[in-house]
C-alpha cells in the first residue's frame, strides 16, 4: 500500500497511469542490456604475439612467458578485473572491478574481493584465483561437509569438491565461460539457457544486471529472479549432475542458485542436507529467501525499490511492488563487503526500537525501528 501523502495524487490518475506510476516508483529504470557486452579496442583484453613497442602485454607478468588462454592479457577472471588503484568502477583494461587492493568506498554491486583478502575469510567468497592460502573449506557453510573449493567461473565437472559461479560449471578453462563478454552479458530478463543469455554469465539464472554494474544506483539498479516459495533440489542434481548424469536443475531464480552450495540456508528437500525446509511449526528458523514480501504490516513501508536491501521478483520482465521477493541478495553481496557474513550493512548495529535512519535491516521491516 503506498503512503497516504500519495493517495489524493494518484487517485485522480487512470487506471493505467495508477499502474506506471507505481510500476515506476518501485523499478525505478530497467537496466540497459543491450550496451552490456564488451566493447572497445580488443588490445585492451588481448594481444596477438605478447609484445608491444618493445614491452610485454601481459598485466604483471614477463613478456618471456607463453600467452594465455585465448590470447587474454591478464590471467583468469580476477587478472582482467582486478585495479591496483581505488578506482572502483573500470580498470585500464576496460573491466569492471570486483577486486581493489586498496580499499574501496563504493563497490560495485556485487561488492569486492578487497575484505576477504585483507580482513577475513568470513567477509567474502574466497575463489581459488585469489590464490588465498585459506581457499579450500572443509565444506561450504550451509552446505554439504567435504572439502570443497570454489571458482569464479567454471568447475571440474568431475565431482572432486570444485564448482564455480560465472558460465558453466560443468565445463573447465576458458569454454566455461565463452560466449559470455563478446555477446549480451547483462542478462535477457525471461531466457536464461546458455551463458551469455543469463544474468552476469551465471548459468540458468535469470535477470537484468545494470548497464553501469550499480556505478549509479539511484538512475538504474539490478533486475534479480525470485519467487513465491524456495524450490527444492537434491544433492546429485546440484553439484553433481554431470558426474552421475542428473541434469542441471533450472534455478532460474539467483537464490535457488546460492542454495546449490548452501542449501542449509535456503529449502533442500534432501536427506544430505542436515535439516530441509525454513519453517518449524509456522515459525522461521532461519532468514527466509524466495518469498514475497508482504504488501501489509511492517513490510509496507518498503514502497520505493532500495539497492540497500534489493529485491527479486517473480517475473523480472514486469517487476512490481506486488511480485517482490526476498532474495540471498537482499542481504548480501556476492564478492565480498565490510561487514562479516559478506551483508550489506553491520547487522551489529542494528537495534530495534532505536528510532534511527530506517537502514539495514528496517528496510524491510520498517515498523521494528520506531
């Protein structure tokens, strides 16, 4: 329900300029994804033979050594969006940075590898490339217990502990992600079926990612997937499929794809997992993720879209107030972030009843700060 003070001015609109107005106070702007795929001079990601005016092409390394993969410049994923500055947006090289080595004051929406690199392991995802020396869990939280090492793209396919997010995880080197930067890799809103159609190249996950990756948050935002209830899967199907041939299952929304590594935290209706479900006799146990948030009650004071605590909806291609769902992303960033357990602000600091800003967690729950 949106606020009194807007009720007289929206009333005296038709019905279909009812429904823009809101549409468009809650979406704000649909991201752009048509100017998403790479563009540029292709020496800012490749060289043909290593060498250039005399100096080697490759980012920090000598021009003694072979080319890599595909004639890139930089090694792997992190090589190429990596800055060692404090821009925070694009390097020389074009990419988007999702890894400082200095601190940086405005991430970008996925947040920064900066935090798990130099304050801890609980403040981020910690993907082999980063070449941490903690990089192997004994499994992941919320997930199955075996050692278990995460990539950012790509996987081994081969069922030895080793998954990645970005392309597709059952394929190894640079094929896991091909098609992925030289194509549309914002994301298609309704498709998701091969990696360049998928939000940010995460295989069979869909949604819109921002023109600007959330340099400008208040102009365009993300699109996430999300839905009315948490699907299930199983193990086998999750992060075992191509090893005992069970397909893919199609998570379409971005938080049943965060439930194939920490499926404790989401619904998993599986004996492999300790405890499947987020209800116990109606009550939640655990933070709820893919589900709508209510219109009524404390929940309808979140009127306006908030990149502080973003939602999904359950049809990325018509978002609006009515279909918005809670999402892993609501309350954490993907990379990494300031705060430990990757969220988006200090939850240390949040208390009820306190009468402050209504951030963090009152975002949401905008009646618990009064």
């Amino acid at each position: 329900m949106l606020p009194n003070k807007f009720e007289k001015k929206l009333s005296k609109r038709s019905a279909l300029g009812t429904i823009l107005v809101a549409f468009l106070s809650f979406a704000l702007i649909i991201p752009g994804i048509s100017s998403a795929k790479v563009a540029g001079p292709c020496a800012n990601c490749h060289t043909m033979h290593n060498s250039q005016g005399g100096s080697s092409m490759h980012t920090g390394y000598g021009a003694d050594e072979a080319p890599y993969a595909t004639l890139l410049r930089a090694n792997g994923c992190v090589g190429c969006h990596t800055s060692t500055d404090s821009s925070e947006w694009k390097n020389s090289m074009g990419a988007p940075i999702v890894y400082n080595t200095v601190a940086p004051s405005n991430p970008l929406a996925g947040g920064n590898y900066y935090w798990v690199m130099n304050t801890g392991d609980a403040y981020g995802h910690n993907p082999v490339e980063l070449g941490n020396p903690d990089d192997m869990l004994a499994g992941p939280p919320g997930g199955p217990s075996h050692e278990f090492q995460v990539r950012c793209s790509g996987g081994s396919g081969s069922g030895d502990g080793s998954a990645g997010c970005h392309g597709n995880r059952w394929l190894e080197n640079d094929a896991c992600i091909s098609g992925f930067h030289h194509a549309n890799d914002g994301g298609t809103l309704s498709t998701a079926n091969t990696v360049a159609n998928s939000f940010r190249g995460i295989w069979k996950v869909k949604g819109a990612e921002d023109a600007d990756w959330e340099k400008a948050p208040a102009s365009s935002h993300n699109l996430y997937s999300g839905a009315a209830s948490p699907g299930g899967t199983t193990c086998g199907g999750s992060c075992h499929g191509a090893m005992f041939g069970i397909p893919e299952p199609e998570y379409d929304t971005i938080s049943g794809f965060c439930a194939a590594c920490h499926g404790h935290f989401h619904t998993l209706d599986t004996a492999y997992y300790v405890a499947s479900g987020t209800q116990s006799n109606g009550d939640w146990v655990r933070h709820p993720s893919d589900i709508l948030l209510p219109e009524t009650g404390e929940y309808g004071g979140y009127t306006t879209y908030s990149t502080e605590a973003p939602m999904g909806y359950t049809n990325v291609s018509a978002p609006t107030r009515a279909t918005a769902t809670v999402t892993c992303i609501s309350c954490h960033r993907a990379h990494g972030s300031p705060y430990p357990d990757m969220l988006r602000w200090n939850y240390n600091g949040m208390n009820a009843g306190g009468g402050g800003s209504d951030t963090g967690c009152f975002t949401c729950h905008t009646q618990k700060n009064d």
